[in-house]
C-alpha cells in the first residue's frame, strides 16, 4: 500500500493506482493582518501586565523589609518575610502529653474557680432583701354570691 492512499479497501486495492493527494494551504491577507495586530497587542499588554505585577511585589517586599529593619531585634517579622518569599514555616513545638494533660486540667480549674466568683454577687443580690413590703391584693367589689360562696371572711 502507498503513503498517498490513504484508507486501504476492496476497491483500492482492484484499482491498484491511487491519485496523488493534493495539499491546498489557503492564505488571506485580511486574516493575517489581523492576527499580526492581536498578537502584537496581546505580548504587549502582557507584559506591562507581568511588570507592573513583579514591579508590585518587589515595593510590597522592600516596604516589609523597610519597616522590619527599624526593629532588628524581632525574629518574628524576618520569619514571615522569609515564608512570604518561599520559605517554609517552622513545625510546631512538640509537648509532652502528661505536661499537657495537667495543662489542661489547671486551666479547666481556673475557669471552675472564675465562674463561681462570678456567680457569687448574683446569688448575694438574689438573697438580700431590703425594705421589701408585702403586696397587698385588693380584692374588687361585687354583689355577686357565686364569687364569694365557700370562702372564709374575716369577721371584725
């Protein structure tokens, strides 16, 4: 079979002769022109684009360093300029776990101890009358017999 067959089948192969392919690459000068300007634009505008981003980085890195050198005693803030260039942070210290255990447990103490020193004026307030006199009721006036049937009066 010949490279410019193509598909191989039944009557291919009776023929035996197969014609020439033929390659038609079609040019317009309208198209060209215009993808010329769109690619000229678009490497133009991405890079600004790039620049202006790496040139807002490196202001933003040298403010950061500006203000941590007044201060060159803080670790912290050297630490998180490194990580914000790439490094990697540091792992959390290990602790014990019966240290933290007993941690723990002093810390649920003192909120125990903290919630009852709170509690105690709201019971003090709650348990103090002063100058309190009873209510009395006054009962409304009626005729009516019902209302008053079973009930004990005082007499005077």
């Amino acid at each position: 079979m010949d490279i410019n067959c193509g598909v191989e089948t039944l009557c291919s192969k009776l023929k035996g002769e197969c014609p020439p392919v033929e390659i038609i690459n079609l040019k317009t000068k309208k198209k060209l022109k215009r993808v010329v300007k769109d690619k000229s634009l678009n490497e133009n505008s991405s890079n600004s684009k790039i620049n202006e981003n790496v040139n807002l980085r490196k202001l933003q890195n040298e403010i950061f360093k500006f203000t941590t050198n007044f201060d060159s005693r803080n670790s912290k803030a050297k630490e998180q300029l490194a990580i914000k260039l790439g490094a990697k942070p540091r792992k959390k210290e290990n602790i014990n776990y019966k240290l933290l255990k007993e941690k723990l447990r002093k810390d649920a103490e003192t909120k125990k101890n903290q919630e009852k020193l709170f509690q105690l004026p709201k019971t003090m307030v709650r348990t103090s009358k002063t100058n309190k006199r009873p209510i009395m009721k006054r009962n409304k006036l009626s005729n009516d017999i019902i209302k008053n049937y079973g009930k004990i009066k005082n007499k005077k």
